[in-house]
C-alpha cells in the first residue's frame, strides 16, 4: 500500500493562458477575505470612516457646480447641475479608485507572491471589487438629491444592473493590464495619477455628449464610444435623469471595447504570471 503523501507539482505557464475561472472559484476565500480586507483598510484609523464615502462625490459635485455649472456655464441637458454632476460622479469614483487599485495590487502585495502559491489574477479582481462598497453607499444619496430636485428615474433605470455591469468590466479589463505592467515597469506606479486624471476629463463627467455631437457630428461619436465609461456615464444620466434617450450606441461600442479589454487583459496578466514573483 502506497502511504506516500500527496504532492501537487505546480509548474510556470508557458504561452497565452486564458483565464482559469475553476482555479479562481477553489480560491474564493482568500478572495473574500482579501476584499474584506480592503474594505476595512480603506477606513482603518479614520475618525469618520465610511461617511468618506459619501464626503467624495458630494464635495466634488459642489466644486463642479460652482466652477463648470455657475462659472463656465456648461451644458446639462435641462437637469439641475448639481444632480447632473453627481450621477457621473458616482460611477466615475468608482472606476477611478478600482482602476488605480488594480493597477498597483500585484505592487503593494509584492511579499505575497514569493511565500506561497494562488491565482494572482485574485489581487486585480479583489481591487475592482472592494470599491463597490463606496459605489453603493454613494449611490443611495443619488435617491435623496434626485427627491430634492424633484426628478423621477426612468424606466430605464431597469437598465442600471447593465451599466453597472460594464462599468466593473471596464475597471478589471485596464486593471489587468496596468498591473501587469506595473510589476515590470514602477513608471505605471508615476503615471497613474496623470492617466486617471486624463480619463476623467476625457469622460463625460462635467459635460454633456450632446456638446460633442453638436462639434463633430455622429461620427465623433462612434468613436467616442470606444471609452466604454463614455457609454455608462450617458447610461446611468439618461435611466435616472432623462435628460437623452438611452444612449445604446455608446453603450453597444462600449461593451465591445470593455470586452477587448477584458480579455486581452487576461491573456496578458497569464502570459506574465510566471515572472511576477521574479520582478516584485
């Protein structure tokens, strides 16, 4: 009788590697863990805590109002500015603080990676999942602005689950890859803030779409919709405020750019899998 134990030979991935969702499921508890973690790190040693959360994106809706609502007189489609600004900035927020998260987790868990084994793609996913705790506490004000205004959603607010769905997908797709980059390249670590910085201006965050489409005409705006927060900032304005029919052009090309992303993200995170430890 062979009373010889067990052994697991783990060896280094060669080539393109899709993602292996049975390996990340068997370490669904380190990644429950590590997203609990993070969420209490964010607050730890704060006299406020989770009323961050909430601080954020009204403080920066009342700076938007003031500079680009009363001063700079921008657009916003008919609905008060402050609620306009504000129902960006909930998504937006979001994907900021996922999207710099991810790209640093392999970075700022550098001694993990030498010590045992697991899936790394779990610190990426861990990144862009501990944020929705804010997203969602900061989402709940939205009903208390859009009852101070007095506007109702529309029934395209059936639609959020979608857009909230492609905003996630979006953050872990550029996520992925910036982390993976990260490892290799500490310029990503420098450049973050300027990226994020440029992302939200390039997003429809304290502007309208309409602005564009009257500048360039349709297809600026076929292009545009390649930034897939362009599709979910319009998304989530037009279900609760009805300031524009449901942008699906944006929202289509939208979900087609985050999916390129995703996987080809994935790909490359796998394919550099085998050196994080190396270079961490």
């Amino acid at each position: 009788m062979d009373i010889r134990p067990q052994q697991t030979i783990i060896e280094p991935l060669k080539g393109w590697q899709l993602i292996d969702w049975r390996e990340l499921r068997a370490y669904r508890d380190l990644f429950y863990f590590l997203v609990a973690r993070d969420v209490k790190v964010v607050y730890k040693q704060t006299i406020l805590g989770f009323a961050w959360a909430l601080i954020r994106p009204l403080f920066s809706m009342l700076l938007f109002t003031i500079i680009f609502g009363d001063l700079a007189q921008v657009s916003s489609d008919g609905a008060p500015y402050a609620l306009f600004s504000y129902v960006a900035l909930v998504p937006w927020l979001y994907f900021a603080a996922a999207l710099s998260a991810a790209a640093l987790s392999l970075v700022n868990n550098a001694p993990m990676l030498t010590k045992v084994y697991f899936p790394r793609l779990v610190f990426p996913l861990t990144a862009v999942t501990a944020p929705l705790v804010d997203f969602g506490i900061a989402f709940l004000i939205t009903g208390v602005l859009m009852a101070w205004f007095r506007v109702a959603p529309t029934a395209n607010a059936l639609f959020l689950p979608l857009l909230i769905l492609l905003m996630i997908l979006t953050a872990a797709g550029m996520g992925m890859w910036l982390a993976a980059l990260a490892v290799q390249y500490r310029d990503v670590k420098h450049a973050l803030p300027f990226l994020t910085q440029a992302l939200m201006y390039a997003a429809p965050v304290v502007w309208p779409v309409s602005l564009l489409d009257a500048r360039w005409g349709p297809w600026a705006r076929a292009l545009y919709g390649l930034y897939p927060m362009a599709g979910v900032i319009e998304g989530f304005r037009a279900a609760l405020l009805g300031t524009t029919p449901m942008p699906w052009d944006l929202i289509g090309v939208g979900t087609l750019a985050a999916l390129g992303l995703f996987v080809s993200g994935g790909l490359y995170f796998r394919r550099m899998e085998g050196v994080f430890a190396d270079v961490a």
